[in-house]
C-alpha cells in the first residue's frame, strides 16, 4: 500500500482491520501445528465468552541430573618425542663421535619418536528433562487440572561426560519459573459458532484516532508483543538445554546432537501471511465495493492456505534433521510466530507512516507545539469576538499618563506570551479592596486594577513550559509579589523581590495538572466513604488555594504617600527617589526620619526641598561613619603590616642593629628587644 493507490480515510482503517485479522489467524493456526484443535479452541472459546474465564498459555519444565560412574581413558597426545642418533657404517653400526678422524666417512642417521599415552579421568552424568506446553482456564493452573489441556509433553534424557572434576554440569534437581502468556484477550476476538476471527474498530468512539492510535489496535499490540516475548522465552529455554546435552557431545561414541542445532532455525520459509496491500482499483473486480482496494476474505484464505502449506513443508524438513523433532517443531513454530508479530507491527506503522507523509505533502511541514500554538491563535481570532478572544499575557506597568516604569509577562521558550481570557474588574473605588497579610496582626491593603485571567493550555507531544518574566526600566523601580488567592479578597504572598534599574527576573513556572470532576470522580468509586470525604476535603483545599496571583506595586507612589509629598512630585527627582530606595533598603532607616512634617501650605517644591534636606543630613551622617570606619580599617591594617615587618624574620636579632651601629643612645632599640603596642 502506497499514497499513490486511490483509496479514502476508511480504507486505512479497513486495512489495518485486515492485518489483524490475518494476524490473529495466523497465529491460531500455528497454535494448531502445537496441538490445539479446532474441538479445544471451540471449548475455550465458550469459556472465555460465556463463563468469563481467562485462558493461559503455560511452558513448564524441570531439569534433574545424576551422577552414573567414573571411567579412565587413554589419550594419544598430539606431540612427539624425536631422537636422531647417526653411525658409522663401517664400525658395524655403532655409535661414534664426530671428529677430525671419521671426516670423510660415510656415516648413517637412525630418527627415533615416543608417542606420549595420557591417562584422563572421565565423569557420566545422566540429565533428564520434563517440558510441557498446556492451556488452561480460570487460576488453576495444574496441567493435569479439569480445566488444561497439554499440547505438548516430553521427557527427554541425555548422558552428558566431563573431565576436570567431579562438578556437575546443571544443578541436581530444579523446578524452571514457568512462562505464561495470556490468550484470553485472542479467544475473545473469534465468533463462537463458526471459529472464524472478528476484528472491528470502533470510529465512534472518543479515543479512536488513527489507524494505529485505537483501543482495539493498541491491544493487539500489547497481545502480539506478549505472545513474541512468551516465543523467544520458550526458545531460548530449550537451546539452552540443547547447549547443556551438547557439552559433552564429542566424547561420546554416538553424539546426540547433529551438527545442526536449534540455534540455525529460524523459520524464514514459512510464508507469512500479513502483509499491508492494496490492490490496483481497476483490478478489484473481487473488492467488496467497486472503489475499494482493499483485499478481500477469499485473498486472506489464500495466504492462510499458503501459510499452512509452507509450514507443513518445512516440519517434515525439521523431521529429517532432527530426531526426535518435538523440540526443533517448538523453535520452528515459535520463530514463525514471532515473525507474525512483527510484520504486524511493521505493517500498522506503515500505515500510519503512509498517513503522514500525505499529511506532511498537503501542509508542507512537520507540525510541532510551537505550530500548534500558532495554530490555536489563528482559530481564536476568528472564533471569539475582540471583546472576548484572548489577549496576552503581557502588561506595562506605569502610571496613569506617564512612561512604563516596566513589564510583565508570561512567556514560552520562544518568547511567545501566553494568551489568557481577560476580564478587568471595574469599580476600583467601590470594589472591596485586597489584603495581604504580613504578619498575624497586620495586613496590608491593595486597591488598584485587578484582572483576572483564564489559561487553556494545549498539550502536544511535549509538555509545555512557561515563565514569569518582568524587567524593569532605568531609573524605575517596582515590587514584584508573587503567591496565590486563599479567599475573595485575601492575597498569600510566597514570594517577592524588588525590581529597579534595568533588572530583569524570568521565574519557571511548574504547572500542578489536577484531576477534572469526572476523572476525580471515577477515581474515588471503589475508595471507603471515609477515604472518600478525605479526598474531597483535600481537593477542596488544593481548589481553594489554586488561584496563581501576581501583585504589583510601583514604588515612587507608595514612596510619595509614606514621605507626605503632592502626587507625582518625585516623577523627576531621579536622585532624590535612589537615595530614598537605598536609605529604605540598604540602611533600614524608619521613614519618620524623612517624611515631610511641615505645614501643608508650602508649596510642591518646598516639601520636596524639605525631604531633600532630610536625606541629605542622613547621607552625610553616613558618610562621615563610613569615613570613620575607613581610616580605623586603614589605621589597623598598616599597624598589622608593620607588626608583620618587625616579627616576621626567623632570626628575630638580625632585624636591628645595635646601638653603636646604629648611633644612638640609651633609648634606641637593642637587638632582640620587645616592642608592644598600645592603641
């Protein structure tokens, strides 16, 4: 099948129904070439759809292995003893040494070899095997069970020799895990009156989206795959065995293993029957509808019949190369199963794969999240009017009239700004104002403008993240608080910082999916009503505190109310507000030392005057404390150094000089004198 075959939407669908189909038919007659007839298989049918019972497809076996006798060999080794003697034949060959004198003569080389003879200890083990394949219902699980059938059972021995010491080649005695795979969800999908297999996806419901992205898809998946797994378990088990017998294979007279093992079959031969085709449309004359290129139940009987063909050529191969074959028919039908549950898999990707590549040719593109938000953008544009479509999460922060002191936003990786639904709430003198509490007997009150905002997020592939961004201007500055909505008018601080002079914060923001009313609901059904009442009691408080708040406050204002100076009188008096910021912030300074406390009918720029002065006497006081502070470090650290100079030879006489070297009277320093310091 190909993009270029004429055919629609459903018949992607009718084709991946197809390759199930062929799959689960497959699969059921290589079932069959291990034993389950065609009476079994209608009897567990019944069991799964009229009792409700769940079928399991077991691999059980045991390993036992006994010591039989000990025996002595003798081996030939491979190398040689070589002795030359040479003689004089005219001493009537004996032996003479070579010198001077029987130079010339003719003399005779006699080649002696030994043969070393090594006596090796040999140790005869008997290893017996039990294996047997078997199905059964419900949970007992007993082979020999009312409710199993064995497919399978064998009871292989061998006689294994080692050399070396006496350690035997497996354990003496053990039980092997058994391996299961479940058939249940298989038996469920074949009519229980004619045995045939019924596979049907459902379009209508909610989580059908492609091909491929289905229930019933998605769990026949998860079948196959068990079924591949449960295969290449059952194989490996039994080459191991094979590998065990054969460890000892060369010394025996007759070995009982062929050169060929089970490791080189692979069932490539068997002709596997799933295979996602479309037939030519003017070719379809045998198609179900005259435009349908999909391939029809007599063309799915004909690969079946092929398959069962190929598969019975290829046991009787098995048989002649193996004997007995029980344990190479295992490997055979397995390798042969696997095969089915792969080409499955490849085929319902091709589809999909054939899906997006003609929807990669009619866009032109891949489509990402970033695509997808575009996307989103361009339909609420159209879909919402301009009072209600959203806007972007992306706000000045300024006074009424005058230059933005900042921003704020919300933004993706891409820098984009997240679009929320926006609604201003009016009213801001009458409304109730906000408070936040900063301690518990203080809070602080907010008026100013509100807003509030819906946020829609789509999830695609990934998912997305987004941070709080804000910076701030130079020469402006503004308090950033972030937290959450405990209640109608209650904001919880979590967190804040102050932003000034061209700072810039960017905060991730972790986005806590919580559970939808259904979801919560069907997730607490089967919960005791006391675990019930809890988990509500606890989603209400996580609803109830939710709400993300951000608050803004622009200083300058705050700062013109707390010094009692006219509104906006600190607009220009750029210096004036980073002194006032910094003898706040840095220096703690209570604000009645610098608000205005004079009468209010001077003028603007005499109360601005007034707070000048204020902070000019304050920064002098500062400054004459750093200065002060500066020449006492300056004083101690040139103290230090000198008491470094004085005391820091080893060889405390050499650093002075005596008194009549120096010049001096009584009072010079003496070598080895002391000097202290008083300060």
């Amino acid at each position: 099948a190909s993009p270029d075959h004429d055919h629609t939407y459903d018949d992607k669908f009718a084709l991946s129904e197809f390759l199930s189909k062929v799959a689960l038919a497959s699969f059921f007659n290589t079932f069959e070439r291990l034993g389950l007839d065609k009476t079994t298989l209608g009897d567990l049918v019944k069991a799964v759809s009229n009792d409700k019972k769940s079928v399991t497809l077991r691999f059980a076996s045991s390993e036992k292995c006994e010591f039989i006798k000990e025996s002595t060999i003798e081996i030939i080794s491979p190398e040689k003893v070589v002795e030359e003697h040479k003689t004089d034949e005219q001493a009537d060959g004996k032996r003479i040494t070579i010198t001077s004198s029987t130079i010339g003569k003719r003399l005779k080389r006699k080649i002696t070899s030994t043969k070393i003879v090594n006596s090796v200890k040999q140790f005869h083990w008997k290893m017996d095997v039990e294996y047997s394949i078997y199905v059964y219902t419900g949970t007992n699980s007993e082979m020999d069970g009312d409710v199993s059938k064995v497919l399978i059972s064998r009871n292989p021995s061998c006689e294994i020799i080692t050399r070396g010491s006496k350690t035997a080649p497996t354990s003496a005695a053990a039980t092997n895990n058994p391996i299961d795979v479940s058939l249940t969800w298989m038996l469920q999908c074949i009519n229980a009156e004619a045995l045939n297999v019924d596979f049907v996806i459902d379009r209508k419901e909610s989580s059908c989206r492609t091909p491929r992205h289905n229930n019933e898809t998605r769990d026949a998946w998860t079948h196959f795959r068990a079924v591949h797994d449960w295969c290449t378990l059952v194989n490996y088990h039994l080459i191991r065995m094979e590998k065990h017998a054969a460890s000892g294979n060369d010394l025996l007279e007759q070995p009982i293993v062929k050169s060929i093992g089970l490791s080189a079959i692979n069932g490539n031969e068997i002709f596997v029957p799933v295979l996602p085709l479309f037939e030519s449309i003017q070719d379809a004359s045998t198609s179900p509808t005259p435009t349908s290129p999909v391939l029809t139940a007599g063309d799915m009987d004909v690969f079946l019949a092929e398959q069962c063909r190929t598969m019975s050529e290829q046991i009787e191969i098995i048989s002649s190369q193996f004997s007995p074959p029980s344990e190479a028919m295992i490997v055979l039908l397995n390798a042969h199963m696997k095969s089915i549950s792969d080409l499955w898999n490849n085929g319902i990707l091709h589809i999909e794969n054939m899906l997006y590549k003609q929807l990669f040719n009619a866009i032109g593109k891949s489509v990402d999240s970033k695509d997808l938000s575009e996307f989103v953008r361009s339909h609420n544009q159209r879909l919402f009017s301009d009072t209600y479509a959203p806007e972007p999460f992306c706000y000045a922060i300024r006074r009424y009239g005058q230059y933005p002191d900042g921003i704020i936003s919300i933004e993706d990786e891409a820098n984009e700004n997240a679009l929320t639904f926006t609604r201003k709430l009016e009213n801001r003198e009458t409304q109730d104002p906000m408070y936040i509490p900063i301690n518990s007997a203080t809070s602080v009150e907010l008026r100013g403008d509100m807003y509030l905002h819906a946020w829609m997020l789509q999830k695609f592939e990934n998912k997305p993240s987004f941070s709080l961004s804000s910076r701030a201007r130079q020469f402006s500055s503004f308090l950033l608080i972030i937290g959450k909505l405990s209640g109608p008018n209650t904001f919880e601080p979590q967190h804040g910082i102050i932003l000034q002079n061209k700072d810039e914060i960017i905060i991730p923001l972790l986005l806590d999916e919580m559970p939808s009313p259904q979801e919560f609901k069907d997730a607490i059904a089967s919960l005791s009503p006391e675990q019930q009442q809890f988990a509500r009691s606890f989603r209400n408080m996580k609803l109830s505190s939710s709400v993300f708040g951000v608050c803004v406050i622009q200083l300058k204002p705050q700062l013109e109310i707390l010094l009692g100076l006219p509104d906006k009188s600190l607009t220009k008096e750029i210096r004036l507000t980073q002194d006032l910021l910094s003898l706040f912030i840095d220096y703690q300074i209570p604000s009645d030392l610098l608000s205005f406390d004079g009468p209010d009918e001077l003028d603007f720029s005499e109360k601005v005057g007034v707070v000048k002065g204020y902070a000019k006497d304050i920064n002098d006081m500062i400054k004459g404390t750093k200065d002060e502070e500066l020449a006492n470090a300056k004083l101690k650290a040139e103290m230090d150094y000198a008491g470094t100079l004085a005391f820091g030879s080893q060889d405390f006489g050499s650093c002075f000089m005596s008194n009549e070297d120096q010049g001096v009277g009584d009072g010079g320093f003496r070598g080895g004198g002391t000097i202290d310091h008083d300060y």
